[in-house]
C-alpha cells in the first residue's frame, strides 16, 4: 500500500498512513520540545509511494 499524510491548515491535526517517523534524534535533546517547530528535520518522515 502507498503511504499517504494529510494535515489541516497550519499542520495542528494529522493523519498518516503507512508513514515512518524517526524519532532518534530526539534522545540527544537536553531542552523541552513541547510548543516546538524544529522537532522533525529534513528525512524524519518517509514512506513508500509508487
């Protein structure tokens, strides 16, 4: 199956499909990433599209 992501206006709500989301970068943060915009950098996200 294809992945998809669908996000409302200002990418408050999401809805993902078939979708990986890498989250080890996050282990070497030492600051809080709640109400943060630079949590998923540039290759976080991927999946499979045909």
């Amino acid at each position: 199956d294809d992945s998809s992501l669908e996000c409302s206006e200002h990418m408050r709500f999401c809805r993902g499909r078939n979708i990986m989301i890498n989250f080890t970068n996050l282990v070497h943060r030492t600051e809080p990433i709640r109400y943060k915009m630079d949590v998923l950098q540039t290759g976080d996200i991927g999946g499979y599209c045909t």
